[in-house]
C-alpha cells in the first residue's frame, strides 16, 4: 500500500469514527420512544405534584426536543482505540445541523492522526450530509482537498446493518434520544438531587438493552436489524448504562452513556447548555471537498 492509498484509507476511517463518536454517540436512540417501566423514588413538579420517573423524563424529552439547540461539550473513550473530546453547536430543528471541532487526544487514533499532522478536525453537520475538514498531509495526497463529504445516504456502505443504523441515527439523534434510552430501558430510576457546574439537577440512571433498543426505537428494516444485532454481538455489545441530569426547565444538561466492546470499555459524557443558540453552518467550497464514495473508490482501485 503506497503512501498516498495509506493517507486517505487513514482519513476515511478516522473521518467515519469521529461521525460516529462526535454526534451519534450523543443519543444513540431512534425516532420513537416507549414509557413501560419506571421504579426508583418519585419527583415533584414546580407545583409539588409527585411525578414517576418516566413522566418527569417525558416532559423532559419533549422541552429538550423543542428547544431546537445547544452548545455540546463531550468527551469520549474506546478502548485503546481513542479518546476524543467535541465541542461546538448543534442544532435539530430541521435534521441534524452545526459544527464541532473534534480533538483525538489519545489510543491509536490519535496516533494516525498526528501522522497526517494533526490531531483536531472540523465537523459540520447538514442535513444531507457530513462533512469533516482534515489536515495538509491528507490534503496532499487527496488532489488538495481538505474535506471529506459524507452524504447520509451512502452511509449504508459503512458496513451493512451498522451502517443502515449510523445513517438512521446521524438523521434522527438528538440530545434528547438519551432521555429516550431511558424511556426505552424498562429501568429508569431516579437517583436524586446534584449539582451540575453550579446548576440544581435531577438525576436518573438506567440500563439499556442495546440490541433491544434497536429494535424499539428504529426505522430499520429486518434485514437490516438482523445484520446490526450480529454486529453488535461480534463487538461484544451487549447493554448500556445511561445516566442523565435535567435542570428546573426540564432541560437536559448532562449525560453519561457506559459501555462494554470487543475493544474495551467505551464512554461518553457530554453537558448541553445555552438551548436556543443560534446555529449557522454552511458546505464547504466544493473546489475543496472529496466526496466519500469518490474516496472508497480510489481505496477499491488500489487494492
């Protein structure tokens, strides 16, 4: 493999993780949500009525859906693979839009981006697609485009049902999916009253079935959930445990989503603040932009 087939093969995967990790990971729910099960102590509303756990999450799922955007700070961990922090503006009014930066700070991730000279990309999010700025080294060797353009629809070709299930998430994720992981788990409890950066919070703990989930809270067609669930299961997926924190306003401003894989234990926390931020993002100049098929097609070419 020559240099210039390593660099962008190199680009490609780091670009599909960071897509996967910056926003999927944010909620990993679908486009439904289910309120059976609750347990654990009970809240109160602003009038002191006593609330369930799930309906004091509903209410919470619904002013967080419709605060329309956030400022999102997160960090991740995967095993040694990497570790990874995002931070930004999103916004999930009309589909998924906003930019990120994305910084690799550690695992072999990392590594292969310090080797294209750099170890931070932008990511923005429109609609229809993704896009992520990549370094000078990567531009080198991909005709001098610095971008690498991810429409939606091909995602599929990410790697069967995961693939089909990233595209369904990058199109319907918001931060108020993790609510719905809870809503989904059959297991929500509510752990009680904490402090977040200063702010009083509600704080609920859950475990998450995650082939089950899938299977709840997707659009996907069998095939396609049947090819996720093996994959889910050769990763070695098998539940999530999701804890959440909402303010007085019924706001979602913390999250923290626990894992076990074939590569290690994976986590993911992330804070929301400033709902209702005004969120602009644009493409990229198209002089300077590779498109992701365009990219997997020279990777085929060159073996």
């Amino acid at each position: 493999m020559g240099k210039s087939t390593g660099v962008r093969r190199a680009g490609v995967s780091i670009v599909a993780m960071g897509l996967l990790s910056g926003v999927a990971a944010c909620g990993s729910g679908g486009s439904g949500s289910s309120a059976e099960g609750s347990g654990g102590d009970r809240a109160t509303d602003k009038g002191g009525s006593v609330l369930s756990p799930v309906a004091a999450l509903l209410s919470a799922e619904k002013s967080t859906d419709r605060a329309d955007s956030a400022k999102v700070e997160s960090t991740t961990t995967m095993g040694s693979v990497m570790s990874m922090t995002a931070d930004g503006s999103l916004g999930w009014g009309d589909g998924i839009t906003g930019t990120l930066t994305i910084t690799y700070t550690g695992g072999s991730m990392a590594d292969t981006m310090r080797q294209m000279g750099t170890t931070s990309m932008e990511a923005r999010y429109l609609p229809d697609a993704y896009y992520a700025r990549m370094g000078d080294a990567f531009a080198e060797q991909a005709g001098g485009k610095h971008w690498i353009r991810y429409p939606y629809d091909a995602l599929e070709d990410l790697g069967g049902g995961s693939g089909a299930y990233l595209k369904d998430q990058m199109q319907n994720t918001t931060p108020n999916q993790s609510v719905k992981l809870l809503l989904a788990s059959g297991d929500v409890r509510r752990v009680g009253e904490e402090k977040v950066r200063g702010e009083d919070t509600t704080h609920y703990s859950g475990k998450v079935a995650v082939a089950d989930l899938a299977t709840r809270n997707s659009n996907l067609s069998e095939s396609q959930l049947a090819d996720l669930k093996k994959q889910l299961e050769q990763a070695g997926v098998t539940t999530e445990t999701v804890d959440i924190w909402v303010n007085d306003d019924d706001l979602l401003v913390k999250k923290i989503e626990k894992g076990e894989t074939a590569n290690g234990q994976y986590t993911q926390t992330a804070y929301y603040s400033d709902y209702g931020t005004e969120v602009s993002v644009e493409a990229p100049p198209a002089g300077d932009t590779a498109d992701f098929s365009e990219l997997l097609r020279k990777q085929s070419s060159t073996g």
